[in-house]
C-alpha cells in the first residue's frame, strides 16, 4: 500500500555513494546498530513497516548526515528508525587503505511479533 498522501514535497533522492577511483577499496560496516524504540502509539494502532535509511559514514567512524531513503508510512516509525540510525557506529570505508566517508543504507523492521 502506497504511503498516505500530504502535502510536503517530497524528500530529495539520496546521494549515490561514492565510486572508488581505482586500488584497493573496502565498504563501510556497521559495528553497533541500536535497535529503534517502537513507539507505543504504532503498537496500540497495530502499525508495522520497513524504513530504509541512508547514512553518511565519516571516515573516522561517525555518523553524519542521515536521509529517509524510503518510509514506513507511519511518522513515528520513521522518526524513531532516524533516532537509531544517528546512534550506530560503523567502520570506514578505505580507499589505498586510507579510512574515506562513504555512504550506507540501514534497514529498520517494526513487526509487532519480533518485538
């Protein structure tokens, strides 16, 4: 079912992570992902779904901008994936060995039986 419809514009496609120029190249890896709070509301209303998240790696490790690639939806379930995502922790992509920033895209699951 397609997301209820509002009148916010939609959000800006997410940047494209960057392509390795050449050599040796690694992803970025998530290290610690915290598991979002479902809120209390969304399981009273029996409301699950899927929020894809894109996150910008730093190349020490840290989080920097995150984007709503794709919503549940649901507000609050997509606010809550956004909370978790700014609280991961990741190893950096590496480019010739370098630590580089690069972008990831975390996938959050609110099913009301897995929780």
């Amino acid at each position: 079912a397609a997301p209820p419809a509002t009148d916010e514009a939609p959000a800006p496609p997410a940047p494209s992570p960057p392509r390795p120029s050449g050599g040796a190249a690694t992803a970025a890896a998530a290290t610690d992902v915290p598991a979002p709070h479902y809120p209390r509301s969304c399981i009273r209303r029996g409301q699950e779904g899927v929020v894809l998240v894109d996150v910008e790696v730093r190349a020490d490790g840290t989080v920097g901008e995150v984007v709503l690639r794709q919503s549940a939806g649901v507000e609050a379930l997509d606010a809550s994936a956004l909370a978790a995502a700014r609280h991961a922790r990741f190893r950096p992509a590496t480019r010739d060995g370098a630590p580089v920033a690069s972008w990831v895209t975390i996938p959050f699951r609110f099913r009301l039986e897995e929780r």
